[in-house]
C-alpha cells in the first residue's frame, strides 16, 4: 500500500531507495545568507519563504519556546477522534486513512509535523490528499504532510499551491489534491492566503527570552575567572599575568567550566585595601522571573495554550483551583481550538466519503456531567407534559431525539425530518431535504399518517426547538 501511494503522490522524489553501503547525509539551509543562520531582532520582510525559514528556526533558538510547541503537539495529536459512518465499509476505510497517513508513519507522527508548520510558519500547513488515479472521482489512498517551505501559493482556486520536491522539479497541485491550513489568514487578498503564525507572533518574546538566556549563560558559564580580589593599586600587566597564571593552573588540574575567584597578593607597607571585580553575575535591574513570566504568557497566548501547560501556578492562596478551572475554560476557545475545526472540516468535507465524518473526541468529564445534567432536566420537563396529556410518549420520544438526548435509532418514524445540522455533520443528498421535502396530503394520506399524526409532528418540533419557549406556551394554552 505504501508504494502504491507514494507512486502517485508528489514526493515520490523525496524519496531516496537505500543501496547499501555507507549513508552521506548533507542538508543545505535553502541557499540562505548567513546572516539568517542566527535569530535576528527583527524576521525578514512579511511575506518571505525566508521569513518563514527564521519562523521555524526559532524552535531551535529558545527552549521553553521549543517545549511550548512540543506540549501543543502533544495534546492534539494524543487527543482522541472517531469516525462515523451509515456505512461500516466507509467507517472503517476512513479508520485507516487516518492511522496510515504520512505513509504508514502513523497519526501521531503525521499531525505533529503539520502542526509545527501551522504554528511555525506563515505560510500554513498543507497535506497531499493521494488518488488512486488523477481524476477528482478517484478513490483517496492516502494523505501526506508537505513541507511548507516547498509549497508556493498561486492565488488561483483551480491550483492553488506548486510543490518543489527535493530534486527541484515543480508540481502543479489541483484544488482537490491539497489542504492547506493556515493560522489567522491575512485578509490582503494579494497574499494568496497566508496568515499570521504563532511564531510570528511571539517572534520578539522568543528574541527577548533567548536574548536574556544566553546572555546568562556567558556570565555564569564558560571557563572564566568568577571574580578578582587584590589589595591596593594594580596595574594591567599585573591583572593579565594573574589570569594567564589561573588559566595554567585550570589546565594543569582538567578544569574545563568552573574556576572560582583569583586573589592576587600586592606586596606593599600600605593596609590592605580589599576590592573585589566581579566577571559572572547578573547585573542590577533585571528580574529574571518576571521577564520569564511574561514571555511565557505571551507563548501561551500565541499559540493557543493554558498558562499552566506552561508553568503551573505556585505559592497562590486556595483560589488557585478555580482560577485554573476559569483559565482551562478560556484556553478551549484559543488558537487551537481553531485549528481542530479547521482540521475536522477539511478532513470531513474535502477528504472522507458522503455520509462520514470525523470528529475529536474531548473526554471531559466536567463538560459530561454538564450534558448530563441538561439531559435529566429535559427528561423532567417531558415526563411532566406526559404525564399531564400536554404531548404523548410519541411526541415525548421525538423530542428527546431531536436534542440529543436519546439515539435516532429509537423512532420508528421522525416526525421532524427538517432536524438541524451541526457544521460537522452530513446527510444523503438522495433523502430530500428543505423545501424539497414531500408535503403530506391530510385528506388523500395512507392511514398511518393521519391529521393527528401531522399536529404531534408539529407539537413535537415545536418543543424541540427550543423547549422553554414551548413550556410557557403550553402553560399558557392550557390556562385558557
């Protein structure tokens, strides 16, 4: 299945065959200037292949940015998603589409890649969707990440991205071969849809925290003397041949970082007069942890995360737990909240058949227990109308239904066929729907679909719309 795939997908050069015999491998940094090896105080101009270049180097410029993307791509590519499907064949085709993307690497290695170009490069994210031949009607074989610093967009909706693969050659890319995901989309239309990634922008707090983490680094590391102790006047010769002597008696013991502090004797008749130089310590005025914090909140609010992924809160008094529990509310309305809709739209209406979609699977049991108690208030509310003869068990089951609360597969016959859709959810285009439903004829219907029938059918959808309007206007008929 793997060769089957790669035969028709566009990295097909990508990928070398192995000869035997040793394994040379050299990787060229795409012909930048050297000047963009190294994080720059400002990325090159929006927008640029080599601005993205700087934008997705900085994972290795900054650790805690570096962690911060890692956590993001932790928790969605561990989090739990279904497939479903009327179709048992089409559920469990889906299935292994998914599992087997980025050519049998598996999900978890197949999201994380394209999560680090989503969040690291404004030029977004972009998955082959592989064909079994080149027609749109084929069937899909598999889905494959796309290096984004490849992928040049066209502007044109018929083709929208070329891909260059490894041996230089350019791939024109229908609209029907490729995702492409991109992170807060630039509304200049003469961008061609890139946007605004995470990296770009907490470019400057990544700058600022690397900034201050190396230059820590070169005052308390390295082999250097600590400090200089010495009574009375010195000359510069004098301090250089006390280092010079240090820096011997370092190599003569195998000392490669610490060295401690020099104390340099000043024969003289005067008092001694200690002074001290220091040569590694942090200078006054800079508070390392507030400069800390800060950047770290902007990391979590670029890319989407709780605060506490990042640092978790110590020394709060007890309203620590609700404070958290408010922070996790906000945080599922960030950045990544947006790309998993984006995902679970791309994926169930450019990729998966009719009648299957996908969906992640969020196992909270706080936001269960909300849907829980929502549910046992609809089911007081309904046993209450039943039991006063305002609705029937009919009416009562259909509306339960209709909200969720029980399976579909529980009615005989919907009454309310014209039910909602969620953004995520399809129906068979062969089932009419709309105003192209059939109207039913209440003098010429078969006998199972009498008048009555019709006004359950109407009390039914009336109630499930929205049910606490529809309990006052019950209250309200049967006050007259």
């Amino acid at each position: 299945m793997t060769d089957d795939v790669l035969k028709h997908s566009v990295t097909k050069d990508d990928v070398l065959s192995y000869t035997g015999g040793p394994v040379f491998h050299f990787m060229l940094p795409l012909s930048l200037p050297a000047s963009l090896l190294a994080m720059p105080p400002e990325p090159p101009m929006y927008w640029t292949f080599e601005r993205d270049a700087v934008l997705r180097a900085t994972l290795y410029r900054e650790d805690m940015w570096a962690s911060s993307i890692g956590i993001a791509c932790t928790k969605m590519s561990s989090q739990a998603w279904e497939v479903e499907s009327e179709i048992d064949l089409r559920t469990r085709r889906a299935q292994d589409l998914m599992t087997q993307a980025g050519m049998n690497k598996g999900w978890v290695n197949f999201i994380t890649k394209h999560l680090q170009d989503y969040l690291l490069t404004d030029n977004g994210a972009f998955v082959e969707i592989v064909r079994a031949t080149t027609s749109l009607n084929s069937q899909i074989i598999g889905l494959i990440p796309l290096d984004s610093l490849r992928c040049q967009r066209t502007g044109d909706p018929d083709i929208p991205v070329i891909y260059r693969d490894l041996k230089g050659r350019l791939h024109e890319m229908q609209s029907w071969q490729v995702i492409d995901l991109v992170d807060m989309p630039d509304p200049g239309e003469a961008w061609f849809g890139t946007g605004h990634c995470a990296a770009s922008r907490a470019y400057h707090a990544i700058h600022r925290e690397a900034a201050i983490s190396n230059f820590i680094d070169e005052k308390v590391s390295g082999r250097r003397i600590l400090s200089m102790y010495f009574v009375n006047a010195m000359n510069q010769t004098q301090i250089n041949n006390a280092i010079s002597s240090v820096h011997g008696q370092a190599d003569a013991k195998g000392v490669v970082s610490y060295m401690g502090a020099v104390i340099v004797p000043v024969p003289g008749e005067k008092a001694p007069e200690v002074t001290a130089i220091p040569f590694a310590e942090i200078p006054d005025g800079i508070n390392r942890k507030e400069e800390h914090d800060i950047n770290l909140l902007v990391y979590a609010d670029a890319i989407g995360l709780d605060i506490q992924d990042l640092q978790p809160l110590t020394g709060q008094s007890m309203g620590t737990g609700a404070q958290s529990q408010v922070l996790d509310d906000k945080a599922k309305g960030k950045g990544l909240a947006a790309w998993r809709q984006a995902w679970t739209h791309a994926i169930t209406w450019n990729v998966l058949p009719d009648l299957t979609t996908f969906l992640f699977v969020e196992k909270d049991y706080k936001d269960q227990q909300a849907v829980a108690n929502i549910k046992d208030m609809n089911a007081q509310w309904l046993d209450r109308y039943v039991k006063n003869t305002t609705i029937t068990p009919a009416q009562a089951l259909q509306v339960a239904v209709d909200a969720n609360d029980l399976p579909k597969e529980f009615l005989t016959s919907d009454m309310t066929p014209e039910s909602d859709l969620s953004d995520a959810e399809k129906v068979d285009e062969e089932t009419p729907q709309g105003d192209q439903a059939p109207v039913v004829d209440t003098q010429q219907a078969a006998p199972d679909v009498t008048t009555e029938a019709v006004k359950e059918a109407s009390t039914a959808k009336l109630i499930a719309a929205e049910l606490p309007e529809a309990v006052k206007l019950f209250e309200e008929v049967s006050h007259e």
